[in-house]
C-alpha cells in the first residue's frame, strides 16, 4: 500500500537534516551582510580582503564537495556529517579569535572544508521511501532558503550587539547545535539506497561537462553567485553612504525579501503553467541587469537602492528557486547525482571568484567597477542562455532488477526506450539498477510493470 504522507521516522529525518543544513547555511550567510562594514575594525582591512573573507569558503566548499560527497559513500554519510560540521565549528572559532582580516580568511576556508551537502542529501535519500523522497529534499531546500534569508536580517541586527568576533562564535555555536541534531535528533536509517540520483559518480563527470545544455546552466549559476558575492562586498557601505545605520539594514532586506516573494511566486507559477521557465530565467536576469545598473546610477540616493534592492532579490531568488527544476529536466536518467555535484562545484567557485573579483574591483575602481563587472557577466549569460532549450516536464523512476548480463541490460534498455511516455533509459546491470525519465502525462506503468517483470 502506498502511503501518501511522510510517516513519523521521514517527518523527523525531513526536520532534523532541514534544521542541520540551514543551521550551517546560516554560519556562512550570516557575515555576508556586515563584512563591509565592521571589517574596517581589522588592523590590515582593505576592500579586496574583505572580498576574499566573504567568499572564501567557496573554494574549499568547491574543492570538496564532490570527494566528500563520494565518501559519504563508502565510510558512511553520518561520519561525514559529523566530521564536516566539526570543521565548520573549527573554522569559525579561527575566524572568532582571528585579530587580522587574514585571520578571518584562513577561519573562512576552514568553514568551507566542511563540505556535507551531498551527505546530507544521500541520508535524506537512504531515510525516506522513493514515492516521499522528493518532500524530505523540498524540507532541505526550504532550510537553505530560510538561512539566507535570515541571515540578511540577523547579520545586521547581531553585529551590532556583538560584534565581528560574536559573530563568528555564534556560528560556532550553531555548528555544535547541528552536531547535537545529528546525533540525538536524526532518526538511524540502514539503508542504502542507489545513490546516482544524489551522490557523483567520477566516471561521468567528464561526459557531463561537455553537455552543452548543462554547460549553460553550470556557467548560469557560477555567474549568479559572481554576482551575488561581488554585491555584497560594496552594497553595506552604499547603504551607510546613503544615510542608512549598519545597525538598521535589517528593515531593508527584511521588506525587500518579503515583496519579493509577493511578485517571484506569481510569476514562476504563471511561467510554470505556460511552460516558459527558460523565458523566466531570461525575465530575472534582466531583472538582475536592471537593478545593478539602477545601483550604479542612484548609489547617493536611498530610495534608489531600495527599489534596486527589491528588484535584485525578486531576479536572485526567481533563479534560486528555478534552477534545481531545469537541472533536472536536462540531467540524463541516472546521472542526476553527478549533474547536481558539478553543478554545486561552479556555485561555490562562483561565491569564490565574486567575493576576489568584487574585492579587487571595488579597491581599484570603486562601487562602479563592481557594478559594470556584474552586468557585464550578466549580459554574456543572457546571450549564452540563447541556446538553452525549453523541454517537457519530467521526473524520474528508479526500478530494481535482478544482476543482469550485458545482453539482458542490452534488451531491457531497448525494450524501456520504446515504451510510451519514457524519454530515457539507463540500465546498470551490475548494480541490478535501471533509471528512467519519465513524462507523467504519457508514462504507461502498467507496460513498464510488464517489461521490467521478465528481469527480476
């Protein structure tokens, strides 16, 4: 019989893995809004240090991410979880303790070392039925969106109170939380489920850099990460040039997230009905040309800014929430795993290369060679996205089958191929294993019941 709900083990593993990965997106996020500005209180500040600090752990994180993720594998995916939030408590203490803005670079690249995502997301796979898997991975991407957003608003607010130094304790702290969720909170699962829909596979991944269709979502959200880090380098002081207190930037992004959200959903859920998701990835980047280019031009006037502000995050989080969708649609049938490590691999290089870029730019050339540098990058994914495809909504199935011979997995490839409503078929017959991207609308199971029958 077939449940329709997440029973109380998937409620509490959904609840437990959410908290564990916003309560680390939350350590990262939470300097982003206020670096600018208290990190002149460093002895060795300057611009492009600050740039550094802010998206350094984007380059362990993008290192690591992948290996970390395979390992989860093979040593276990609570091992990893552990380990990695241990290093995040690490870093942060480095960076708390640090008296040079050096100091909080080198506690930054720690954080990132603790690479988990795709530990977190294989135990949410191995603690979840296939039919309930996808609102246990929804529960994750809700954390990670509720971090950055109150990030945004705590940053400003605590580092009034407390300063650089607490902040970074404070995200110590909620490292330590994340490893006392993990150990009392997670429910113990023992299985294991095949994991290429989650976890890399190394063998693929040079086959999937070259799809060129992954290519431009890949180099999509490398850009928007640029972009995102580079802002925050210069917009905090913008803001108190401006005339707005660091203290009280928190009524800023706080209405400007929460409008946004009033015109993003409306609008992702009209494109979605008229299957234009690719026309609304083009819409926000326009939306994120136009409001850099208002930053530029209204940077004295606060009232400039907070329309440019509001118009920003409705194009950021438009994207956000749009791209996991598009990277499914174009990721072959069991290669998922793998699409989703490179293409969190180019998010973090993004948040690297934005907060270095943004850092150097705004130190030579000021708030305006920051803001020409993103739009520029903005400009050349938008034409990239010429060639970016709209195809049919799809989803994925996972079936298992007895070990086969290379003549049974050559049969049951073809047989699957030719089914109705089956766009894709990948048979692994030495992991007794078969994915399928599937067309709901079209998709047969009863014939695809009958097929798969003869080979289990």
């Amino acid at each position: 019989m077939k449940h329709s709900g997440l029973n109380r083990t998937e409620k509490k593993a959904a609840a437990a893995l959410a908290s564990i990965f916003g309560l680390r997106m939350l350590g990262l996020f939470l300097i982003m809004p206020v670096l600018a500005i208290y990190g002149q209180q460093y002895p060795d500040y300057t611009p492009l240090l600050v740039g550094v600090a802010i998206g350094a752990y984007g380059l362990t994180q993008a290192l690591l991410q992948i290996p970390m993720g395979i390992l989860s594998d093979r040593i276990g995916r609570r091992p990893i979880i552990i380990t990695g939030l241990a290093i995040f408590a690490l870093g942060s203490v480095v960076a708390a303790m640090a008296e040079t803005m050096q100091g909080v670079i080198i506690g930054r690249v720690i954080q990132g070392a603790g690479a988990i995502a795709g530990a977190v997301l294989a135990l949410a796979a191995d603690s979840a039925r296939e039919d309930q898997r996808p609102k246990v991975m929804a529960a994750i991407g809700m954390g990670i969106g509720l971090s950055f957003v109150l990030a945004l608003i705590m940053g400003p607010v605590l580092g009034n109170i407390i300063g650089m130094s607490g902040l970074f304790w404070f995200t110590a702290v909620l490292a330590v939380g994340g490893i006392l969720l993990m150990w009392k909170g997670m429910p113990v699962t023992h299985q294991k489920v095949p994991s290429r829909d989650v976890l890399p596979v190394p063998a693929e991944l040079g086959r999937l850099m070259k799809n060129t269709q992954l290519q431009r979502l890949n180099f999509g959200i490398f850009v928007l990460h640029v972009v995102l880090t580079a802002w925050f380098v210069t917009l905090p002081l913008q803001l108190v040039d401006a005339g707005l207190a660091a203290q009280h930037h928190s009524w800023l992004y706080l209405p400007t997230l929460l409008l946004s959200f009033v015109v993003m959903i409306p609008m992702m859920l009209i494109l979605l009905r008229k299957k234009q998701q690719v026309l609304g990835m083009r819409l926000a980047m326009l939306m994120l040309i136009i409001s850099l280019s208002a930053i530029a031009v209204f940077s004295g006037q606060l009232w400039g800014l907070v329309v440019s502000v509001w118009l920003f995050f409705i194009g950021f989080n438009y994207l956000e929430a749009s791209f996991p969708a598009l990277l499914t649609q174009h990721a072959p049938a069991g290669s998922k795993g793998s699409a989703s490590g490179l293409f969190t691999t180019w998010q973090f290089s993004g948040a690297f290369v934005g907060g270095v870029a943004g850092g150097y730019l705004f130190q030579s050339f000021g708030a305006i060679g920051v803001m020409l540098f993103c739009i520029s990058l903005l400009v050349c994914w938008l034409i990239l996205s010429i060639g970016l495809l709209q195809v049919s909504a799809t989803t994925r199935l996972n079936i298992t089958t007895r070990i086969l011979s290379p003549e049974e997995a050559r049969e049951l490839t073809q047989l699957l191929g030719e089914a109705n409503g089956v766009e894709e078929a990948i048979v692994i017959p030495d992991e007794g294993a078969t994915y399928l991207k599937i067309k709901k609308d079209e998709y047969d199971a009863e014939a695809i019941k009958a097929v798969v029958a003869r080979f289990q």
